[in-house]
C-alpha cells in the first residue's frame, strides 16, 4: 500500500466507497466499467496505462468478508472478479518457470483444481493486504494466506504438460509436477470456490 494512500485515508477518512466501476477479468487484466457498461452487462475497457496498472496493483487489497478492492487514494473502489481474486501466468526464467500474478508476485502452489468447465486453478500463497476495522492503529496489515487463482488460459496447454490425469465424475484429477515436485490436482465445481476460499465475486455496499 502506498504510502500516499495511507496519508490521504487519514486525512479525508470518511470518503464513499464505489462500486460496480472496476473489474478483474479472466486474463487478470483491470477494466473500467460506467454505467452504461454496467447497465448492459458489458465487460468494461480494458486499462491499459502502465502507471495506472502498477497504481491499482500496489493498493489491491481485501477486508475481513473478502471483497477485494483497489484503494484509490481516500476513496475504496471494490472490484467485479470474474473469476478470482488473483490469476497467475506461468512465467520462463533462468532457474526454471514461476507462477506470477497480475500484482507481479510470484505463487507458491500447494495444490491446483479443475472445475467442470475445464479451468485450471492454483491453489497457493500470497502475500496481500488486508484492512482490519478492529486494529485503530493500522488498519491495513500484510498478512500470508492461502488463495485461489485462475490459471490464465493461454498457460493450460503447459499445464498439461506437467499433469497426469485422471477421469473424474464431473472434472479430472490426479496430480501435476512443479519444480520437481509433485503436487495433487483435485476436481471442484466453479460455484465452491469462493465460499472454499472466502472471496465475494460482485461486491454489494
């Protein structure tokens, strides 16, 4: 979190949340949303200023009830996921492939998921900021905890690559190798992830 954000929320505290106006798409890519696009159910435009993406980036953040949300300066605008709270790609590097998110951190994966529809999930850490309404002294606290993230789909075909599958009734199992290790990969359907890993989707005020 910025340090600028932190110094405007202490200076103008009570400023009204938004809602409806920003999304995190499939492809972990930030979009606007206006009425319009809200009211026809539209996807929204995709950012695409560099600055603005590393800005929504630094201060994505989440509360106690799992919405997540960018802190626009005083302002908190709760974001549309389309899918989950983080996506990850599958980056090359010197030392082998990472797993990056769209705020650029690298995913240690425990596990992954396949869902009915054929989406890959990864089931790992991360290290986010959470607002904490009981702490007075400092509400945004950095904290380590298990998450969710969509693989995006331009990575599946080097994800199967890594797995040995298995037929399930509504999905495949099995279990997939990263970094020389082998990891499960287990069958879920796409309407428990967010009650299994504490995110609300659309957010409400």
């Amino acid at each position: 979190m910025d340090d600028q954000v932190l110094r405007s929320l202490m200076k103008w505290p009570n400023v009204p949340d938004c809602y409806g106006w920003l999304a995190l798409d499939r492809r972990g890519q930030w979009r606007m949303r206006d009425e319009f696009t809200q009211e026809n159910h539209l996807p929204g435009q995709v950012i695409k200023h560099v600055a603005l993406n590393e800005f929504i980036a630094r201060n994505y953040a989440c509360d106690e009830l799992g919405k997540y949300f960018f802190q626009n300066g005083p302002q908190r605008v709760f974001i549309t996921l389309d899918a989950t709270p983080w996506i990850v790609r599958i980056i090359p590097s010197d030392i082998g492939p990472n797993l990056t998110n769209q705020c650029h951190q690298t995913m240690e994966p425990a596990a992954a998921l396949s869902d009915e529809k054929g989406n890959i999930y990864i089931v790992g850490n991360v290290i986010q900021s959470v607002y904490d309404s009981s702490n007075t002294s400092d509400q945004f606290i950095k904290r380590e905890s298990q998450t969710i993230a969509l693989l995006h789909d331009h990575d599946l075909d080097h994800f199967s690559e890594l797995a040995k599958l298995r037929e399930e009734a509504c999905s495949f199992g099995g279990s997939w190798t990263w970094q020389d290790e082998q990891l499960p990969l287990d069958p879920i359907h796409s309407e428990e992830l967010a009650s299994r890993f504490r995110y609300i989707a659309q957010p409400q005020p």
